[in-house]
C-alpha cells in the first residue's frame, strides 16, 4: 500500500534487529509512519521529543531496565492517548495484565492479525 493511511506514527520497540527490521517493513508497507527503538530507555526519549507517537507496538523481553510491558504501562499512564499492542514469544499475558485498551499477541503472530489490530488502534486514536 502507498498511500499513508495516518499522520500518526507507529514507535516499534523490538530488540532484535532483524525482527524489528521486519516490523518496520511490515507496517510501512501498510501505511503508517514509522519509527523504531531497539529498547523501552530509547522509547522513552522518543516519547518525550515527539508528539506525533499514536500506536505504541511493542515486545516484552528486551534487555535494560524496564521490559515492553513496563514501558506499556509507563505509556498508558504518561500518554493516555496513544493505543497500544504488546507481543510477546516467552510471556503469556491475560486480558488483566495487558494496560487498558491494549491488546496483546503472541509471537509467532500472524501478519495480517498485527496488521488488523494496528487498524483497530488507529481508529482509536484517531486525529
């Protein structure tokens, strides 16, 4: 897809830089803004210097300090308004554990899943 479906940015944080490459590719292709930070510490400096992070996108087991869904949480607190979805290949989580309005997908996980929920977090966010 060519045309960008929103101004808002997708911020990825995934360690490992060939699935972050990967995640990169695969949301850019559908449309979206993208940019990326291979732990939550430079997540969070992104977060503070932009104001167009709509879509958190984030993996769990990261080294450093704080792991994705500490900085999941961090981000639902700080920046109520930004949608948030959380994958993981090692952790499960419940609906309980998972911040409000977030959603969580196993690695694992299937394109067009990730592709659908960043759709449904887009529309929440909305402009």
């Amino acid at each position: 897809m060519d045309d960008i479906v929103t101004d808002k940015c997708v911020l990825i944080v995934e360690d490992e830089p060939l699935i972050r490459v990967d995640a990169v590719d695969m949301v850019e292709d559908e449309g979206f803004p993208v940019c990326a930070a291979p732990n939550a510490a430079k997540a969070l400096a992104i977060l503070e210097t932009r104001d167009d992070i709509g879509i958190l996108f984030t993996d769990i087991d990261m080294p450093g300090e704080m792991d994705g869904l500490e900085l999941a949480r961090t981000v639902r607190k700080r920046w109520p308004h930004i949608a948030i979805i959380i994958v993981s290949g090692h952790t499960q989580l419940s609906d309980a554990q998972v911040p409000k309005g977030g959603e969580f997908f196993s690695k694992p996980y299937l394109r067009a899943t990730i592709l659908k929920a960043l759709h449904r977090a887009d529309a929440r966010v909305g402009d």
